[in-house]
C-alpha cells in the first residue's frame, strides 16, 4: 500500500511506502539536479593551447580557476563536522545529473587527470546504481546552436559529441544537451536520427501538451502551456511528422532561477525546503522534481555550494525519502504517458527565439552597449562557412571518397593525434594512394572544416561586444580557416569576409566594427612554421632542447646546435625541423640568435638550402662574434640569413614571460640585497615602531616585507632540496619558525606563493610516503615531521591549502585504515600498522582536520 503523507514542519508532502524498490519500480519523489558544465574554447587555433589570461589571476587561465573553484571542487566536496573537521569527502558527480562539453573534457583530461578519472569513474557507479543508466549524457560538440546551424554542421556536431562521449564514458549516450537548449523540428529530426533518446528543455519551451490517447479518451484535449505553465514533473514525448519521436524533460523552471540567482543553495536545508514545494500532493504514483542550471553555479558563480549538494545528496535528500536519480534512469521506469509540441524555434536563455545569436534582440546587453554588430557577424561567417564548403567539396574530392563523411569521421583524429591514428584514418576515407604533399593538404582541409564549426561557438554573440574575448575568440577561428583554404586551394577570401564584417559596429572606441577587431586582435596573432622556428630558437638560450622536443602542437628534431658567450654577447646557431601534429606539415629551419642582454634579442631564421652554405654560415657568424660588435654581428646575420628578424615580443606569450623572468633574476637578486641591507640597518627602529603602537614607514615595512620574504623562500628552497635528510629538515624547520615569529612580530606580508607550493607538495609527498611505504616503528617521528610542517605553514601564513592531503589521509583511511586494523583489531597486508602505532595516524588526521574521533 502506497500513501502520501503531510510532513508537518513543511509545507511539502513525503511519501511512506511498503517495500518498493524505487530504483526498479516509479515510486515516490525522485529528485535529479543537472549540471550543464561548460566552458568556451579558449584555445590558441594555432598552440592548439590556452595562453595567460592575466584576468584569472592568480591562475594561469580561466579554465584553471574555474576548475579549482567548481570542477575539481565537486569531485572531492567536503562534508564537515561541528569542529570544522571533514567528515565525508563526496563525489558529486556520483549523484548529479551533467554534461560536460567535449572541449572541457579534453582541456581536464590534459590539465588534471585526477579529476578526469573522478568524473569517468561517477558515471561507472551511477550506472551501476541506476540499472545501467549513468549520470553523464552528451553534449553537441562545440555549442553551436543547432536552429542556425545547416544541415551537416547539425548532424556533425552531433555526432562529434556523441563520439567524443563514447571515448570517454565508454558507452553511448542516452540523453544530449543542446547549447542554450536551443532547439527546433529540424534539430529534434536530427537528434532521432543519431539515436539520442531523450533531451532538456525549459519550462518556456512548450507550446502545449496532452495525455496519451486511451480507450477511455482516444482524443484527448490539449492543453496550452506557452507561458511555462507545463507540469514538469513527468516526462513527454514529443512526435515528428513521420511519426518517430524524443523524449523531453523539462526542469523546474523557479527553483532552477532561484539556484542561480537567490540563496536556496546557502545550506542544504533552504534546498531541500524549497525542492520540497514543488512536490504535488496528488495521488500520483511517482513525480520527478528536477533542476537545470550552468555547473559552474556549483563552487564557481556560488562559491562552496558544492558542500551544500554533497550534504543534501547523501544525508538531506535520503531522510525525506526522495530517491536521487538521472532523468535516463527515471525514463526507464516512468515513461511518458504524455506527448508536447514545442514551439517552433526557443533557447532557455532567450525570451525572443534564438535571436540572442544573430540579432539586435536586447538579451545579455551591458548598460548602453549596442548589439548591433550580432547580425552582421552571424551574416559574415555564414558566408564564409558556404565559401568554405565549396573549397571542401572541390577540394575533398580530389582525396577522400566521401567528403562529408570523412569529416564527421574527423572525430577520431581530434581525439587522437598520433601519426599512427592519422594514417591509420586516411587509409579509411582517402579515395586512392596520397602523397606526403597530398595528405598534408587532406588535413589542411579537414582542419579548415573543424575551424569552420568552431567560429559559431555560441558564446560569440552571448555577450554585448563583438570584442570581448569570446567574439575574438570566433574570428580567430575564422581567421585560421581563412587562411588553411588560401594553403590549400590558393583562394583569397579574406578581404571580402573583413568588407562583411565592417557592418558590425562596436561599442568600444578602440575598435570601429569587427572588421577592425579582426585587423588588431587576430591577424596579429596568427602563427606559422617560421614563428615557431624563432621561437624555438629564443627560448633555445634559456632550454636545453634535447633532440626531439614538443612544442604546444609542434614537434621539433634539433638537427645541430652550437652557443657560445662573450662579454654580454651570446650568440646560438642551428638547424631544427618543425612538424605540425594537427596538419602533418614539416619545414627544415636554420636560425641565428644574439643576445644582447637584458631583454634585446635578435634572431633570424631561413629555409634551410644546404649543409655547406649551413657550415660556411655558422663558421663565419661565430668568428665575427669574436669581435664582441653588435653592429657586425647584426649586419652579418642579415646578410647571411635575411633582413627579417623577430625578438622577444614575438615569443608566444608562457615562453616570454617565463624568459622575461630569467633575464630580470639578477636584477631581481640586487634588489633583494638592497632590502635586505635597509631592513638589517633599521631593524631598531621597526621594532621601535611596532613596540609604541606607531605607523611604521611605509618604505621600511616594505623593506621588512621583501627582505624576510626573501629569507623564507632561501630557506622553504633548501627544506626541498634536503627533505630527505631528517638532520637538515629540522633545522630548516626551525629557522622557519624563527621567521614566522620575526614575520608576526613586525607585521609582514610574506607574499610568496612559490614558498606556498613548495610546502604542500612536501606535505602531501611526505604524507603519501608515510602512509604507503612508512615504517611502523618510526611512525611518531614521521607524524611529528609533518606536524611541524603544518603548523610553521599555518605560522607564515602562506594560504597553505590542506586539500590534497586531506583527500589523500581521507581515502587511505576509510579504505585500508578503518577495514583493514580499525575494524577488525589486527595487522593486516593491506595496512601493515600495528595497533599501538595506529595512535599517532589518528592524531595525524586530527591535525588535518580529518574527523577520526570516534577512533580515538
């Protein structure tokens, strides 16, 4: 027997049950929060890399932060007790329902694998959990939006994201997000016919809805829902003329708006309350409440609002009898029993169709910034997507035997760059033996084709410039297809494409329309073979190259190198070969670069003509140095290898500054010493200062300040370098608290976060080493050494952050500490402690702030 029952201190309704198994049998509340995680490609078209974004500070880029802030923070989020101490460690991605765009994907899969491996392995046990349905569905592969997009870019986009998913998840997708939920009859077709079986949409979406026919009503009344009035509690099916059809969910939209934009997610108990009204008091055998909303709300929009999932999903939502599951799962046991017609073109995130990305419609404007410019740059790159077809179809027939197939084939590539996979993906599609030349200019044109789908990721128009760095972001992408079709086919397209583009007026002085955008933030940013080879060759007198080398999406063979030093001079002469992974394309180089100290570089580069002119050139070169002439030896570079130089702003951008902080170490040495010397000099008056409560000279504090952060980061240095040696760990040790007492005493800010990095990765070194391989009979010793690590840590006030080491004490615990000696009063394989050492593990855990009391 099956009930519904008032909970007096809500105003929602539980239901009470008899032994029905939830997970096999709709029955009662089921509760799915979906996470749409995503991030625009902010890749170099040319690095195939993310360069510094200074705007992430003090993360490298956006992708970083956001990772820390979101990603990483809902593999591992944190349930705490009472005293501050974790008490569970929560994969959320376990229980959330999400997609996670593709490009995002291959970013995490590269930048931290960990977490990567986290999300594959969530998806594994929700499937195990949920008869086979796991968490994760797919998503189209860039974000474009599918009602603009043609036919082919539809089904490609598609089936990208549907292969990309298969790579990792490692089984097909059941459900695929559409970017901003964007959706028409064409992309509905188009879903059917790749086997997606279901979607989400918003509640604004639906244009009506009715029951299924049955004996009792074989003509069941519509009922018009265009003011977002549908029931979202069960799911539809929605027909197309042939009479196939997709399955929609539509989530909750209110509470969804209020997770985004008011507090229900500041605690467990404002979500489960409001989660709570949305449950209809009817006698209904089940009901889904379901949430949509951007993933990065959890941890990046709302900082630490992954804690309050991991405490609902796992504690709140289970005590009120709700049943956590994805909407692949409830589709299996609830289907819909209802059908919905959509409207004829919507997108969640704009009231006026999908006008957000090709039109003036208002949506996502900044005070009185203008978006005029959204028609024109929608209109110019459809343009160039239809010129760009014509290249593709001339071109591909003359080297593959279905053009378009191959293309949507390409997914294997992208996913696997080696020249193995390459060769192994033309011998598939080409349409007869290729030459070296001819394979190169098969990838040319396939890698256009990619270009061309990655210039209408969505979030070029979603803003209120054209050039902010996402509308950049597009055009840099336009650029490098432009200029892959002029490789290929020798066609310029370039300066029609820009006479388009200048109808696209900007908000921003500096720029007049996209076609000046496009002059100052993308033609100067183009890369090719002979900036590589400069850059090689720079950052060659800071790297020892060995003989095969990666660099961003190239691959180089030193082929010769020779360096020699006089005075401030330096001068490097050699030979590289230069391979593109992404094109296959090769140029054999030769390059000359002078260093003339500080930040002045001259360097020139040349095609290689042959070993004997090669010989004669860099004999004569090193014999002019000899001469220490700056003059000479710039003449005598230009005369041997071309009057076209390049320096150190035509580095890309990691490699300058990395090189810019080589050449600015002494300096920086020099400076340090000052500081030093004015510190020591009046160290009597600082103390005097601090000792009567006085305002200490801002030019003294400074100096205090650089001077005992210096000496800590000498000191945190050789507490790495000698962290082997227990004699020498200790005594680096103690001059550490030396200096957080000095530090304290005189009120200094140590802003040192290398010193910071160090630390941790000692700790958690040190921690692993302890747990995995330490000795028993040292264990006081051991846990007494990273004790003290901590605590002159938290004494500098450094940031230290505790996280990684907490997830490593936490699973080692729980998952060989506690089973394996806790539980069962003995020693054994697993965890070779003996009881009476595991006291000092315990205390250990208590130290970072690990809840083990009940142990102890």
């Amino acid at each position: 027997m099956t009930y519904l029952v008032e909970n007096p201190s809500t105003t929602f309704y539980s239901y009470t049950d008899t032994g029905v198994d939830p997970l096999k049998t709709a029955h009662g509340v089921y509760i799915t929060v979906h996470g749409h995680f995503y991030q625009p490609p902010r890749e170099n078209p040319y690095l195939d890399r993310i360069e510094r974004q200074p705007s992430a500070h003090p993360f490298h880029n956006w992708n970083e932060r956001i990772h820390h802030e979101c990603y990483r923070a809902n593999a591992f989020a944190r349930i705490y007790n009472d005293r501050g101490e974790v008490l569970k460690i929560v994969n959320n991605y376990e229980y959330l329902s999400f997609n996670i765009g593709a490009t995002l994907m291959s970013w995490m899969q590269s930048h931290d694998p960990e977490v990567y491996q986290r999300i594959l392995a969530a998806d594994q046990k929700s499937c195990q959990r949920l008869n086979g349905h796991g968490n994760a569905i797919a998503q189209v592969y860039n974000h474009i939006i599918l009602p603009l997009a043609n036919k082919q870019d539809k089904y490609t986009q598609i089936r990208w994201g549907k292969a990309d998913f298969q790579h990792r998840f490692g089984r097909d997708p059941e459900g695929m997000w559409l970017a901003e939920t964007a959706i028409d009859l064409a992309t509905v077709t188009a879903l059917i016919d790749e086997g997606i079986k279901f979607t989400i949409l918003a509640p604004s979406q639906a244009l009506r809805c009715r029951p299924f026919p049955s004996d009792h009503d074989p003509h069941p009344q519509w009922h018009a829902v265009a003011g977002g009035q549908i029931d979202p509690t069960r799911p539809y099916r929605c027909y197309i003329p042939d009479g196939r059809y997709l399955d929609i969910f539509f989530y909750d939209g209110p509470i969804s708006r209020d997770m985004g934009f008011n507090d229900v997610l500041a605690s467990s108990d404002f979500l489960v309350g409001r989660l709570g009204q949305a449950i209809k008091g009817d006698h209904r055998p089940s009901q889904l409440i379901s949430v949509a909303t951007d993933g990065e709300t959890f941890g990046h929009h709302k900082q630490g609002t992954e804690k309050c999932l991991s405490y609902a999903f796992t504690e709140s939502f289970p005590k009120n009898g709700w049943t956590v599951t994805n909407f692949a799962h409830y589709l299996s046991i609830c289907p819909p029993t209802w059908e919905v017609e959509l409207k004829p073109v919507t997108a969640w995130s704009c009231v006026h169709g999908v006008n957000r990305w090709q039109d003036d419609c208002g949506c996502g404007g900044g005070g009185n910034y203008q978006q005029k410019w959204r028609k024109p740059l929608r209109e110019s790159l459809n343009w160039l997507r239809d010129e760009l077809i014509k290249v593709y179809e001339i071109q591909g027939q003359e080297f593959f035997r279905d053009p378009w197939q191959t293309r949507d084939d390409y997914i294997a590539v992208i996913l696997d760059r080696s020249p193995d996979a390459i060769e192994h993906f033309l011998a598939l599609h080409q349409s007869r033996t290729l030459s070296k030349s001819e394979k190169i200019d098969a990838l040319r044109l396939l890698e256009m084709q990619r270009q061309a789908l990655l210039m209408f990721t969505s979030c070029g128009w979603f803003f209120e410039e054209i050039s902010r760095p996402e509308g950049t972001q597009i055009l840099r992408y336009a650029g490098r297809a432009l200029e892959l079709a002029g490789e290929v086919a020798g066609i310029q397209l370039e300066m029609n494409f820009l006479s388009r583009l200048a109808f696209a007026p900007s908000n921003v002085k500096l720029y007049q329309d996209g076609a000046d955008v496009y002059r100052q933030l993308v033609t100067s940013a183009r890369v090719d073979l002979e900036r590589v080879a400069a850059h090689y060759a720079i950052s060659s007198l800071f790297t020892n190259y060995p003989s095969h080398h990666r660099i961003y999406c190239y691959n180089t063979r030193q082929l010769d190198y020779q360096k020699q030093a006089i005075g401030s001079l330096t001068l490097a002469v050699g030979q590289v070969e230069l391979t593109s992974e992404i094109t296959q394309e090769s140029e054999h180089f030769v390059f000359a670069v002078l260093h003339l100290g500080g930040w002045d570089f001259y360097c020139c580069i040349q095609p290689f003509n042959s070993r004997l002119i090669y010989t004669n050139l860099k004999d004569h070169l090193f014999e002019s140095l000899q001469q220490a002439s700056v003059s000479t030896m710039i003449v005598e570079m230009g005369r041997g290898l071309g009057e076209n130089f390049f320096a150190l702003p035509h580095l890309f951008a990691d490699e300058r500054h990395r090189i810019m902080q080589k050449v600015t170490a002494e300096t920086k040495k020099r400076l340090d010493q000052l500081y030093t010397q004015v510190y020591r000099d009046n160290y009597g008056i600082l103390a005097a200062f601090q000792r009567d409560e006085l305002p200490v000279p801002p030019e003294l504090q400074v100096a205090a300040d650089i001077a005992i952060s210096h000496r800590c980061l000498q000191v945190i240095t050789a507490l790495e370098k000698d962290f082997e040696q227990r004699q020498a760990t200790e005594n680096n040790l103690d001059q550490l608290f030396a200096i957080a007492k000095e530090a304290n005493h005189l009120h200094c800010q140590l802003n040192i976060p290398e010193a910071r990095q160090i630390l941790e990765s000692l700790l958690w070194q040190s921690l692993g080493k302890l747990l995995h391989d330490g000795d028993p009979l040292t264990a006081e010793e051991d846990t007494r050494l990273i004790t003290r690590l901590i605590e002159v840590s938290q004494q500098l006030k450094l940031g230290l952050s505790l996280d990684r080491s907490q997830e490593l004490y936490y699973y080692y615990f729980h998952d060989r500490l506690v089973p394996n000696s806790l539980r069962s009063n003995s020693i054994d394989a697993a965890c070779p402690w003996p009881m009476t050492q595991l006291k000092w593990l315990l205390l250990l855990g208590q130290v970072l702030k690990v809840d083990v009391s009940i142990w102890l």
